[in-house]
C-alpha cells in the first residue's frame, strides 16, 4: 500500500522526468518505501529528434538518486530510436 510520502515522491519522479525532452509516456512510474521504479519504453519527443536518450536516462537517474526521500533507483526502461 502506497503511503503519502510515497505518492508525493512518484508525483516528484513524474515531475522531474516530465521536464526532460523525452516521451515518457509508455513508462510505468512509481514510489513504494522511498524505492523509485521506472519501466517501460522512453523515446524521442518528435519536437526535438536530436536528444541523446542514454543521456537523458543518466541525468534523470543521477538526479533522482539525489532527491531526499528516494533511497534507491530501479531503472528498467528501454530507449527507443525513432
């Protein structure tokens, strides 16, 4: 059961990739005991074809982990090349 710190942290995590030039939405993003889960297929956004999605992967990731209440990333999202 998702508690409401876990809530406010998937709502960040959604947040935080939503400002980033990538289509995230065929991903799957959630936050249970501070432990934040991405899966799902990340691809270009057409506006912008020239984005690096690896990355774009590497940001996301290594800000996320430096967020205060997430403990732990599980990345399991494969990029797409359009």
């Amino acid at each position: 059961m998702a508690t409401g710190e876990d809530a406010y942290l998937t709502r960040m995590i959604q947040r935080e990739i939503s400002r980033r030039y990538v289509d995230s939405s065929r991903m799957d993003i959630y936050c249970t005991h501070g432990v934040a889960y991405m899966r799902g297929v990340m691809s270009k956004l057409q506006t912008h074809p020239e984005v690096d999605l690896s990355q774009e992967a590497e940001t996301i990731k290594k800000t996320l982990r430096q967020r205060m209440g997430i403990r732990d990333v599980i990345w399991e999202v494969i990029t797409e090349n359009k």
